[in-house]
C-alpha cells in the first residue's frame, strides 16, 4: 500500500520546523507502511560533496573506509556515524565519490549524494525510524518521506524508500512500474549505477540521468510518462524544489494543498492536516499526468 508525504516551505521563517512538521505527517501514514520507512531533508547548500551511506550488516568500520577512500580518491573524507548510517563529507567529485564507494565497499549502499540532500531510512515503525534519525530536529527548505508495505519483496532498508542517484535528486513512490528491468539495462548504458532491484530506484535514475542530460526536472517528468510503464504517484526533490506526478490513470491516491507558507501532499489528507494554517489551504486532488512543480532560488 505505502505512504507518501512531501512539504515545500515557501516561508524561510518555517524552516526550523521542516522536521518536526514532516515528521507529524510521516506518523499518519504508519498503517499504509508500517514495515519500513524513509526520508530525505533538503537543508543547508554545503561546499564539496555530502554522501549519507547505510551499513548494510551494520559492522562497517567507517573510520577504515575513510582512509581507503583518501588514498583512493587523494582528498579527505569525514565521516559522521548515526546508527547504521553515517555522513560522509568530501571535497572529492561527488559522482566519483559514489561510484568508487559503490566499486569498493560492497558492505555499504550509498542512499544520496549531493550538497544539501540527506536520506536516512530503516526498518520498523516509521515513528521510529523518524525518532532514530532525528527527523524532528532537522531543519531545511523541503522534504519527502515514505512508509512502506512491502508487499512484492523483502522487509530491508536498502529496499525503503527515499530512492536518490543523482546529486541532490530524490523520489518516492506508491506504485509500480512493469518495465523498469528494461528500463534499469538502458541507463546502465548510459553509466548509472543501481544498487538494487527497487523498481522506485530506476525511476530516481531515470530523472537523475535525464537532468544530467541537460533536461529541467519538468523535461524529465515529460519524458517520464511516455518511458514508464505502469502506476504510480511520485513525490520528487531536488536541490532547488518539489514535484508531484501521477501516472495517466492515476488509480494511486494523492491529495495537495497550498497556502502562502507552504505547499504538501500526501496519500492522504490526514497529514496534510496536521500543518499550521491548513484551515486556508487550496485542496485538490491532482490530476492524472500533469505536473506540479515547485522551485526557488538555492
């Protein structure tokens, strides 16, 4: 079934509450993914590169990777733990950073890469899994987050969405797509690098690689809808906005809002209304593939 929450503060002075407001929305979709849950926070631009990197058997030593990845790439790498996830920050390339990481410590899974983007996700309650990783404290222009019930593979974080290949590109996902083997086979192609076999993960490559093509992220969606086959509502993130898109049938739910500090989503409006001024909000269910975009300035 799955969740998907999504808030765009068009306000600067409700940034520090970013956290704590998607992490009220994220609790109302426990009951449609209590298995796992993820989220990815939009905060502060920083210089160089931020990776967020997940354990996969949660005994990585990170400090020994570090020195790897220092001789490996010649620049110094700082590394933050949390739990099973850690920050790494690096005046290294970003994409060569991710391929080496990728290339080089199969113990590890790389969920995002970019310079203000941080993804965390587990497994269990969503609440906990906010709790975990600090959701509430953390501040920013925007987020998205998702529960998931995971019905057609395995109960793992790596498999939990937010999914993220591309520098500060995110998406989540309700849904699935039919022909995303094919699809998976031809940006490989093209050089990008996928670490599972999450349907959700090819739909981040393929916007990821479109923009690395020189496309915006609304030329990316257009070509979306005629390459993806199958159902699916996402929310999308990057480094300067926010995006919604459902399939042509849209049999997916979805419900927004809009006031003039914010806009939100979700599969339902019970975390939409949890917001602050929500009793002012335009509501609308959007419609079946059209666009909705959301940008400013970094």
């Amino acid at each position: 079934m799955c969740g998907i929450v999504g808030l765009y503060l068009k306000n600067d002075a409700l940034e520090g509450d970013l956290g704590r407001l998607t992490a009220l929305m994220l609790h109302e979709m426990r009951e449609r993914g209590p298995d796992s849950a993820g989220f990815a926070v939009y905060g502060a631009v920083e210089p160089g590169a931020k990776l967020v990197l997940l354990s996969k058997d949660g005994a990585t030593d990170w400090a020994a990777l570090a020195k790897r990845f220092e001789a490996a790439l010649g620049a110094a790498a700082d590394v933050s733990p949390l739990a099973d996830h850690a920050v790494l920050r690096t005046e290294a390339d970003g994409d060569a950073a991710r391929r080496w990481i990728i290339e080089h410590a199969p113990d590890v899974t790389v969920l995002s890469l970019g310079q203000a983007i941080e993804v965390f996700k587990g497994v269990g309650d969503p609440d906990g899994v906010a709790a975990r990783f600090g959701l509430a404290q953390r501040t920013g222009r925007h987020a998205i987050a998702h529960t998931r019930m995971a019905t057609e593979s395995a109960v793992t974080t790596a498999g939990s969405h937010p999914f993220s290949t591309g520098a500060d590109t995110c998406l989540v996902h309700n849904g699935s797509l039919s022909n995303h083997n094919r699809l998976r086979e031809t940006l490989r192609a093209k050089g990008e690098s996928f670490q599972t076999e999450n349907d959700s993960e090819v739909a981040a490559g393929f916007l990821a690689q479109a923009m690395r093509e020189g496309e915006t992220l609304e030329g990316a969606l257009n070509a979306a809808l005629k390459a993806f086959d199958g159902f699916y509502t996402f929310a999308i993130g990057t480094r300067d906005g926010f995006a919604v898109l459902r399939d042509p049938i849209a049999c997916k739910p979805a419900v927004m809002a809009e006031t003039d500090d914010w806009v939100a989503m979700s599969s339902e409006f019970r975390a939409i209304a949890r917001l602050p001024g929500v009793e002012h909000a335009h509501i609308w269910e959007p419609k079946p593939a059209q666009i909705y975009s959301w940008s400013r300035a970094a």
